[in-house]
C-alpha cells in the first residue's frame, strides 16, 4: 500500500510517522509534490495548515482535478484540519478553493477565537477496535473547523455537541483534531484499514 501525504505546507512529517508507527514502510509513503506523483497511491492525507493558503497552492499547482479524479477510482483521503476543509464544498461564510467531495458544510475556526487551541477526550466507537472500546482519544484541535449538516452519505464518528469533528464518507475521512500530534494511531490505522477495504460504496 503507498499512501502520500500532501507536501505543499503542515504537519507533513508527523503524518509520516503516525503512518510509519502503524506499519507502513519509510519508502511507501510519498510526500506529494506534483499531481504525477499521485498517480500509483492508494491513499492521501491532506495536513493541516491554512486553507485558503493551501487551496490556492493546491490550484496554483494545479491538484483539485486530479485528486477528484483519484478519489473518484477509490483512493482514500484523510484531511485534518484544513485538510477537512479542503475536502468539503461548502465553507460558511468564505469563498475559497477546495476539492467538494465531502457532502457535509463546513464551518471555519468554528470554535471561535477565545479557545483557539484546546485538548479533549474523545470517544470513538466506531473506530476502536480496542476490546471493550473504552480508551478516549486525546483529541487536539487548534484554530479547528468544524461540520454541520452532513449529507446522506457522511457517517457522523464524533460530535461535540452539534459540532462534527470526525466523520467518514466512503473512503474519505474528515478530522477536525489533529491525531498527528499524538502518539495515538488509531484514527491513522482506521484510515488505512478503510482503504484496505476492497469493496466500498
Ligand atoms: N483555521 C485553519 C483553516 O481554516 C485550520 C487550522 C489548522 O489546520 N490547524 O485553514
């Protein structure tokens, strides 16, 4: 399995090493400069960073269509952060460039200015696979969207309150937080198990 992550601006290395910590080979995991790199990859994370900035790198580069298109053959994407910005088609309240898979609204720095950055225990049941299930998810989020009114398709994994900050649609995983920053894999593991999966929607 070679999974890239988009080298254009963020967290780029922690991703590796998060993808690294569940098995996967230095050499198979690609950081992603230009679109013909994407051509051989089963998956893609999108870091986190600035949206805008990196919506306009990522037309000025020239990678929506071709990471539509790729999603469309079935490769799985995970966005963090501004990754799960740039995965969805409609930002409240701002006009930017983003890929419109995701069928869910976004709304940006939804958690308002006073609290920026902060941790949370988040439980996830849908993808622990931990027996018993029990164990939370330090959850990181800084200057961290948020979803609302997902579509049909999207599968809600975690809300805080109203607000989704995980969800999953066919092989495309949004992440609010930030699991990069944390030495727990399992939200990376569950991404790769998704892409793992043969037959999806
Ligand atoms: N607030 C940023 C944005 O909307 C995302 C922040 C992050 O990725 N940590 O682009």
């Amino acid at each position: 399995m070679r999974i890239g992550i988009l080298g254009l601006q963020g967290a780029v290395r922690e991703h590796r090493l998060s993808l690294q910590a569940c098995g996967l080979l230095p050499e198979n995991i690609i950081t992603v400069k230009k679109p013909g790199e994407l051509d051989d990859l089963q998956g893609l994370v999108i870091p986190g960073g600035e949206s805008t900035t990196l919506g306009l790198l990522m037309t000025k580069y020239g990678f929506l269509e071709p990471i539509r298109e790729k999603a469309r053959q079935g490769m799985g994407i995970l966005g963090t952060c501004a990754g799960m910005v740039l995965l969805a088609g409609k930002i409240n309240g701002h006009r930017q460039p983003t890929l419109g898979l995701l069928e869910m609204e976004i709304v940006r720095n939804g958690f308002g200015r006073q609290i920026e950055s902060f941790e949370t225990e988040l439980f996830l049941p849908d993808i622990d696979t931990h027996p018993g299930g029990t164990k939370p998810f330090p959850a990181v989020f800084i200057r961290a969207p948020y979803g609302i009114n997902p579509g049909p398709r999207v599968q809600v994994l975690a809300a805080l309150g109203e607000k989704i900050v995980l969800a999953r649609q066919g092989k495309l995983l949004a992440c609010a937080f930030h699991p990069e920053l944390t030495a727990d894999y399992r939200l990376h593991r569950y991404f790769l198990s998704l892409i793992a999966e043969s037959h999806d929607e």
